[in-house]
C-alpha cells in the first residue's frame, strides 16, 4: 500500500476516533444535562405538591375560621337576643310559672315589659362547657329585637349550630314546663353541621343523669309593651294570656303601683277572682254594669290630676318624671275590659273611653281590652293566638295560664306588702352634699322626706310657721319622723346657727343617742341638753321651760338695745353676738300637762309665753304627743294651740290637724300629713319619710357632723331619769352644804346655807333609810370640803340611832376625819344634847343625827328641853343640826308638838312623805302637789325658796370607804 493510502488511513482513523471520542463525550453530557434537568423537574414537582397542600391547608382554616365565626355571630346574636330580652323583662315580668314570686324588676324610668309567652321557631340547642361553666354574661346594655321600635340586634339564623349558653337561660326551656304554649313539644333543637351532630349525640330526659353531654333548647321570650308604653287589646282566642299578663304586670313593680279595675259584665269578676286578695288593700275593684261610668269619669279625672298636679307641665309622661327622679309619684292604673261590648255603650262613656286610649298612658292608666268587639279602638296594639302586631312577622307561642295557687300566693303577697307601705327615700339621699351652708337667719329649713310628685318635702321655722305639733299613736313612726327632721336641721346649719334641746318624757332613750355615751363617745354638736326617762319628773320639762323663758327675756333686752323687733334684725345689728335659733323638741310632752296642780299650770303659763313671743326671738317649739286630744290644759287654750301652726299627723293621729280634716286616717305608713295652716284641709301635703332611725342611717351622719364640730364645743347635759348622779369631789361654796342634785337645765347642787342664823337647821322627813344616809353624808362632806378649802376648822357630831344606818354612819365618820374635820361619836341623843352649847366655839360644827325621833322618845323632861334649845339657839352660834326624823308628826313632836315652833327648822327635804303631811312645814295651804318617787326628794328651804323644789339624793357611795376596812375586818 503506498505511504499516502497509510497516511490516509491513518488520518481518517484518527479522524474517526476523535469522533468517536467527541460523540461519547457529547452522550454523557446530554446525559448529565437530561438527568439534571430530571432531577430539577422532580424537585419542581415536588414543590408544587407540597404548595398545593399548604394552600389547600389554609383553604381549609380558612374556612373553618368562616364557619366558626358564623357560628359565634349566630351564637352572640342569640345570647344579645336573650340578654335584652333579660333586660326588658327583668324579674318577676319575665320568668316563667315554675317557682314564680313577684319581684320589682322596676328601675329608673319605664316600666317592664311583659312576657305573654315566646316567638315559634326562634329555639337555639346548646351544649354546655365543661364543668358546667358558661363563660357568657348578658350584656347591660344590649337593646332588644323584641321591643317595637327599637333597634338591636338581628335575629339567628334559623339553624346556628350548638354552642354554650348560661345555666340562668338554659334552665328556662327545657323540658317545657306547665307555663308553655299548649302542644309545645319537650324538645326543640337547631340541627345543621356540626350542630346537627353534636346534637344527636346528646340526650335530655328530665329527672335523669345521663352520661352523655347535656344539651339545652333556649327560645325568644314574646314580650308585649303595657305599663307606661301602650294599651293592649286582647283577641278571645288569646284570653289565657290576660291571667298571666295582669299577674307580671302587678308582680313586677313594687306593692301597690298597680292598680286593676275590671269590667267584667258577664261573669262579674269570675274569671279573675283568684286576684281577690289584693281588693282587700284597695288594688283590685271589679265593676258591675252600673258602676262603669263612674269608674271611667273617675280614671278621666285622674289623667287631668296627673297632668296639672304632678306633670306640671315639667315632664311629659310619668315615665319621664321616673327616669329624672327614680321615684314613681303616682301608680299604674288597669282598667280591663272583658267583652264589654263597646258598640251598646253611651255616646259618653264611649267619649271618656276615647279620652283614656288618647292621654292615659303619659298618666299611667292604661286600657285592656278582651273580646272580638269590632267596635272598639282600632288602633290598640293587637294580641292574638299567634301573633302580636307590635312583633310583625313574628309567630307566637303563648303560655298557658298561671296555676291558680301561684295567683293567689301572689296577690296575697302583694296585698301584705303594700299595707306594711312603700319604702320611702333613704335618709342619705335628702340630705346636703356641704355641711352647715345654711344662714337660720330668715328661719330654719330641712328635708325630712318626698311628696307624692317625687319632690324633696322640706318643713319650715320661722316667723311663720313658728312652732309645730306632732302626733301620732305608738309605732306610727313619730320618734323616727323626728329623727328625719333633726338630721335636716343639723347637716343644713351649724351649731353657732342652731341649737336643739331635747326632751323624751316616754320610757326609753330616743333622744340619748345625740348625747355622749360608753357606747358611743360621739355627740351632736348642736344638741345643747338631752333629757330620757323623765315620765316621772315632769318638773325637768318645767326646767326647760324656764331656762328658755330666761334666753327668751336675754333675747330680748338685746333686741331692745339694738332697736330691733325680730332676731334676723338683731343678728344684722349685733354680728358679734351669739344668737342661733333655738328648738326645743319635746316628745311625749302631754305628760308635762297630764295633772291639775301647779307643775301643769305654770308650764301652760310659760309655754302660752314662749309660743307667742318666741317667734321673734328665734325660739321655736316642736311638741309631740300621742294623744293631743287628751290635753284638757293645751286645749283649754285656743290662744295658744292657734300659735302652733304647723301640723304633722302620722297615721291615725286624732286632732292634731283641724276638726274637719281626717288625712290622718287614711295615710299609709311610713308617711305623715303635713299641713302649715294650722291643719285645714287645703294645706295638707303627704310626705313619705325615711328611715331616719335606724343605726346605719344615723350614726355615719352623727360621725360627720361631730368630726366636723368647732373648737370648744361641748358635749350636751344629758339628764336620765334613771340616773342617780354621784357625789363629786368638788367643793361648794364655803359654809355649804350640798344635799342633793336638782332637777333643772344646769344640774346644779341643792345648797343648804350654814351660816350664823336662827332656824339654819336641816330635817330630813320619811323612812327610806338609805337616801336620809346619802343626805347627810353628802351634806357633810361638801360641807368638810369647804371648810378645808378655805383653811377653816369644822366639828361634827355623830348619832346614829338605826342600827340599819351604821355602816353608812360609821363610814361617814372616817370619810370626815379625811377631810380633816373633827369628829365625835355618841351613843345616844341624850349626849348630843347635854352641854351643846359648850361644844360651840365660833368655828363651823354640825350634829347629824340619825333617826332622831327614835331617841326623843327616850328623853326626859331636861333633854328634851335641850334638845329644843339645840335647835333653837344652836344656828346662832354657828351649831347646825341636820337630823334624820322618820315622819312629820314625830318632828312636830320633838318641836313642840301642835304649839310647836317650825322656825327652829327652816329647812326640811321630804322622801316618801306626802304632800297633804307637809302641810305644817309649807307656804302653799294644804301642803304642796308631790307625791313620793324613788331616789327624789322635796327640799324647802323658807330662807331661800318661794316654792319647793325637787331634787335627787346625790349617791355618796364612792367618797365614803368600807366598812369593814373603818372596824379593821378580815
């Protein structure tokens, strides 16, 4: 082969192989590229698998979130549904038959509607949580789709699926209960979804506990306007709702603010006769054919009434009025009309039924009307079997009629409640926000309670009316309107503006809550003098007489100064002085009048003065009593009674109003007739008071007012009759004796003057041993403690001649020593008397003898001589004898007996001794008007008394030591 042939065979195997080389490598790229791209499809493909599923994922949340916010949408407009209805029909309106009571759902404002039964199809199932808990709580505000023109939310869907619901509304259907509409069936559930399944797993049967969860059927409750809204009329297939419609409408307000009138022609009440109990409290009056005009005219004169009295021309309903004050002045009136047949009625009656359907609801009376009468308003709300035109497009399932026992239970109930009266305003809510902001200046004003409009009743002091009567019978609520008014007075001014004297001559302590007590440290800062169980000192009533008779004649010397007539003058000209108005409150005062002697007489004298000249000096007096017609001295005296022109009467009272004028007897409790016209019948205002009394009503403001008390003010006097005041450590005067305490506005101490005179001598008269030992004691020491205070020495004879008396006497005799008085013991009378007059030596000495007459009657001729003498010409040098005798008769006979010298004695304090018995020792012929009274004695002393005065024995029992400690006893 030649050379270019092998050249070129071996260039074309060259060629051939690099080509083979170059289509190899040119496959396995192509084969790496095809299985890169394989592999980046596979990864493309496995991307968009698992996008898919994630959207698919969302798409699924998505919509569930849909579905469930459907549900808490249907769910929420269901419970806002309940929870309004809950809130329109609240309480007693609103709750079915079973376990039914009357209960005020009343607030501020409109009335409550009332249920009549529920809206067909509009059930709702629900599945409770866990553990029975419901997080759901209605709420306050919601608006209910159920009321006619007003806006709330939708209603459901007809098939919202089960969900949770509060076991106060869940309890509410099921199982259907005696209440429902008939044919209702014991089950009604909402099946869709979810709903639908959770439902079929559930099972309800009444009375069993089944394992399963429990499952509720919650339906619209039907709620009809009426009290304050509409009138209704009533079809007569739909009759059975009027029972239970009257029963909410009565039982849902407080006793007594719903008043029915029935006419009721065929059956004469028949048919609503389970009502009965509440005509006997004048709620319920069922009309016959001839009473019917009478009853209309008389509900056209009270819609006139309401509007000019109560309205005013201030508000535009009642409702209106209710919602500005929260309180209702006048009640619901009713009038149902059951097949009536309004076409056969005169052309009058028809004009006052048109009248009523025109005005009555602004006033609150409201028609019911029940039949198929064609002729009657045409524009009434309508009910029917099953439907309501105030629910348009609405089907209606009524309920059955109440069970007769729950309607008589009821109306009893509320017959009770309203007799025992409506609860008037609370004592807080009358009284000023700022304290003492008042000037009494021009007179004196304070709220005590609320007129029948709602308005604050405030009573008036001044020039006039200038001074009150209060009655009423035990338990009326006089002591409690006091109360009121007192707390009027002291939160309106302060106590530089006004000051309270206050006087209970009842049994008891009304008035001892305004004074410091152990209790209650606190006191009211205006109240200058409290006086309690002082039905046995009536001179303590005089006392205050008298003391305002002095600050009346102060008064006016001032005024007359100061050229002034009246103390508004007097304060412009005197600003520097103190001169508040004054009330003087005495409750229980016909006590003070009740006897013909001189206490009543002069009381009368002193209270005809005070009442007509008070007035211009700012004293004011309010008198209360619990039968004034039994006041023969006040009535005795129309000069007088005509000064107290304002007048309260309390129920029941008797003649504190004019003759002619009876209020009183028909005004409801809690509440008083208060007229300041002297008691004519055009005055009168009924107010409903509070409750003033009760301790947590009081005490809070007596706190306020005493935190807030000025600089200096004191607590008052308190004088309790049951008190017995105890002898104190302080001195009198020097050459004084206290025996006593007596009975007036200063407490002071009766005195008994020991200074050189014929007759100052002291006989203590009567049995009652323990009080003559008090006496001499008492007299004895104040005496000690003069003579000490003033560096002087004091000698003291004692005789105790009862055995009864010498612990008292012996105890006494160390208490003197103490006191640094001189003190000799004898053994008998006979040694007091022999040689008296070398015991005196100038100085101060006194011979108390104890039971005297039990050891003058053991003296001879000499003795007793001497002991005359002793007491004649004893004083004189400056020997004073204070002795104990245990009658008159044995006085009389130590002194002389009948030709006796009584001078000898120019002091006496009588215990348990009649007045007739003193008759030989008094100024007053016959003997002065006492009678004897524990722990109070008549004490006379002619140099110092015009008439005699009583006083209480001062109890000496801390100042004088045991006697067992005097003998050295174990």
């Amino acid at each position: 082969m030649s050379s270019w042939r092998r050249r070129l065979v071996v260039a074309m195997g060259d060629e051939l192989g690099r080509a083979r080389g170059e289509a190899r490598f040119l496959a396995e790229r192509t084969a790496a590229h095809a299985e890169t791209e394989r592999s980046e499809s596979e990864r493309a493909i496995a991307d968009a698998t698992r996008k898919q599923a994630q959207l698919k994922g969302i798409h699924e949340r998505m919509l569930a979130t849909l579905e469930a916010r459907k549900a808490a949408a249907v769910q929420g407009s269901h419970e806002a549904a309940l929870a309004a209805a809950a809130q329109a029909a609240p309480a007693a309106a609103g709750a079915l038959w079973t376990g039914w009571q009357p209960e005020s759902g009343l607030d501020r404002g409109a009335a409550p509607m009332l249920r009549i039964g529920r809206i067909a199809d509009s059930e709702s199932t629900f599945e409770p949580e866990a553990g029975g808990a419901s997080p759901f709580e209605p709420g306050a505000d919601s608006e209910s789709p159920l009321e006619p023109g007003l806006s709330g939310p939708s209603l459901p869907p007809p098939h919202p699926p089960t969900t949770a619901l509060p076991a106060a509304l869940s309890t509410g259907r099921a199982p259907v209960e005696s209440g429902d509409a008939p044919g209702a069936s014991a089950m009604f559930r909402i099946r869709s979804g979810a709903a639908g399944a959770s439902a079929g797993k559930a099972s309800v049967a009444g009375g069993y506990d089944n394992s399963a969860p429990s499952v509720t059927t919650v339906s619209l409750p039907a709620l009809v306007p009426l009290l304050d809204r509409a009138h209704l009329r009533i079809d007569t297939d739909a009759a059975q709702a009027l029972p239970g419609l009257l029963l909410r409408a009565v039982g849902s307000v407080p006793a007594g603010l719903v008043r029915l009138h029935v006419y009721d022609p065929e059956h004469l009440g028949g048919s609503l006769s389970a009502f009965a109990a509440l005509g006997k409290a004048g709620l319920l009056s069922f009309i016959g054919p001839s009473g019917l005009r009478e009853t209309l005219d008389s509900l056209v004169e009270t819609v006139r009434r309401v509007n000019a009295d109560v309205l005013a021309g201030e508000h535009a309903s009642l409702a209106e009025l209710a919602a500005a004050t929260g309180r209702r002045p006048e009640p619901w009136r009713v009038l149902v009309l059951l097949n009536a047949d309004l076409a056969a009625w005169p052309a009058h009656d028809q004009a006052q039924l048109a009248r009523l359907r025109r005005t009555g609801v602004a006033a609150g009376v409201h028609l019911v009307v029940v039949g198929d009468d064609t002729a009657g308003p045409a524009d009434l709300p309508r009910l029917t079997r099953t439907a309501y035109t105030g629910l348009p497009g609405a089907a209606l399932e009524l309920d059955a009629p109440p069970p007769l026992s729950t309607v008589t239970a009821a109306a009893k109930a509320v017959a009770e409640k309203h007799r025992a009266g409506r609860e008037p305003a609370r004592l807080v809510d009358l009284l000023p926000q700022r304290l003492w902001a008042a000037s009494s200046a021009t007179g004196l004003f304070a709220a005590v309670g609320e007129t029948a409009a709602g308005d604050v009743a405030r009573l008036a002091l001044g020039d006039n009316p200038p001074h009150a009567l209060v009655g009423g019978p035990s338990g009326s609520g006089k002591t409690n309107l006091l109360y009121a008014w007192i707390a009027g007075l002291a939160s309106n001014y302060s106590p530089d503006e006004l000051a309270l004297y206050l006087l209970d001559f009842k049994e008891g302590v009304s008035f001892a809550r305004f004074a410091s007590g152990r209790r209650d440290p606190t006191w009211l800062p205006h109240v200058r003098l409290v006086g309690v169980n002082i039905n046995d000192d009536r001179e303590f009533g005089l006392a205050l007489l008298r003391h305002l008779k002095e600050e009346l004649r102060r008064r006016a010397e001032a005024a007359k100064a100061h050229e002034a007539t009246k103390l508004e003058e007097l304060r412009a000209a005197d600003p520097e002085g103190h001169w508040p108005r004054i009330v003087a409150i005495v409750d229980e005062f016909q006590v003070l009048l009740e006897a013909r002697d001189a206490v009543t007489d002069e009381a009368v004298q002193l209270l005809d003065d005070l009442a007509r000249r008070g007035r211009s000096q700012g004293i004011h007096l309010v008198l209360a009593s619990q039968d004034i017609a039994g006041i023969e001295a006040l009535w005795g005296r129309p000069s007088l009674v005509a000064q107290f022109t304002l007048r309260i009467a309390l129920p029941k009272a008797r003649r504190v109003l004019a003759e002619n004028n009876h209020a009183a007897d028909t005004v409801a409790r809690f509440h008083a007739v208060v007229n300041d016209e002297s008691g004519h019948t055009n005055a009168n205002k009924v107010v409903a008071v509070p409750n003033a009394g009760h301790a947590d009503a009081w005490e809070p403001l007596q706190k306020r007012l005493w935190e807030a008390r000025p600089n200096g003010n004191e607590p008052p006097a308190l004088f309790d009759g049951d008190h017995v005041p105890a002898l104190t450590a302080t001195a009198p005067s020097p050459e004084t004796a206290l025996l006593g305490q007596t009975i007036d506005v200063a407490a002071r101490g009766a005195e008994l003057a020991l200074h050189r005179a014929p007759g100052r001598n002291l006989a203590i008269l009567g049995t009652r041993g323990a009080e003559a030992a008090d006496i001499l004691a008492a007299a004895a020491l104040t005496a000690a403690q003069g003579a000490k205070r003033q560096g002087q020495r004091i000698g003291v004879d004692l005789c105790c001649l009862e055995p009864d008396a010498a612990p008292s006497a012996l105890a006494l005799a160390a208490a003197l020593e103490t006191e640094g008085a001189e003190v000799d013991w004898h053994d008998g009378l006979d040694e007091v008397c022999k040689e008296w007059d070398r015991r005196c030596d100038g100085a101060l000495r006194l011979n108390l003898v104890y039971a005297v007459d039990a050891g003058s009657a053991r003296l001879d001729a000499a003795g007793t001589a001497a002991l005359r003498a002793m007491l004649i010409d004893g004083p004189e040098r400056h020997l004073h004898t204070l002795g104990w005798w245990r009658s008159v008769p044995r006085l009389r006979e130590d002194l002389g007996g009948f030709s006796a010298r009584f001078d000898a004695v120019d002091a006496w304090l009588a215990l348990d001794v009649q007045g007739p018995e003193l008759a030989p020792l008094s100024p007053a012929s016959g003997g002065p008007a006492w009678y004897p009274r524990e722990r109070r004695g008549l004490y006379f002393d002619r140099a110092r008394h015009r008439v005699p005065q009583v006083v209480i024995p001062y109890k000496t029992t801390a100042l004088l030591p045991r006697p067992e400690a005097i003998l050295d006893l174990p």
